[in-house]
C-alpha cells in the first residue's frame, strides 16, 4: 500500500528537512521503499542526503513542467531513500507554467482536477 506524508511549514528553521530526512532514512531502515521529493529552491533536503544540485541534468523542476517523467529525474540509492532533487531552477519556475491552483498534481505527472 503506498503513503503519501507530507512536511510543510512556511516559518524557517523548524526542522523540515531534518524531519524529512530522518523519517526517510527510518523508514528505508525498516524495509519500505522511499521516495522523498525536495520542493524546496534551496534544495536542503538534496544537500543533506548528499547530492549536489549543481551537478544535476534533472531535477523536480523539471518534473513539475512536463519537461520528463518522474522516474527518468530520481536520484536511486543503493541503502538509502530515493530522492526527487532540487535545484535553484525552482526559484524561476513561473506560474503560469505550473498546474492551476485548483488542481492537485501527483508524482505520477497528471493534474487531478
């Protein structure tokens, strides 16, 4: 059965990526398999499990316009959670080319309405 959790705070500096990181980790520990996706323009969560955006082709930016599917931008891990990076490409990402407010968007890349 798949989950979703969700980690979403506007104030900074209350353990988010720390949360996220670690409830992965714990998770992939126990034997589930984990995708945590970095919706962040800092990309701390990328940082922190030890990727560098910089040196990235693919990110959830890239995702989140209909640039690829999901799986060609996760970054797989061999015993860790598998990430859906980050990168400074968030920071630009305009409006009008994300899906509507009123729609829901998956990991799947479809809108749900």
């Amino acid at each position: 059965m798949t989950r979703t959790l969700a980690v979403a705070n506007q104030k900074g500096g209350v353990a988010k990526t720390t949360t996220v990181a670690s409830i992965g980790t714990a998770l992939t520990e126990l034997g589930h398999r984990v995708l945590l996706v970095d919706l962040d323009a800092q990309a701390c969560l990328t940082f922190s499990l030890g990727v560098d955006p910089e040196t990235l082709e693919l990110s959830v930016h890239d995702v989140l316009l209909g640039r690829v599917g999901t799986g060609l931008a996760i970054h797989r891990t061999e015993d860790g959670p598998d990430l859906l990076p980050a990168t400074i490409d968030l920071a630009g990402a305009k409006a009008l080319e994300m899906p509507t407010t009123s729609c829901s968007w998956t990991a799947h890349h479809h809108s749900v309405c």
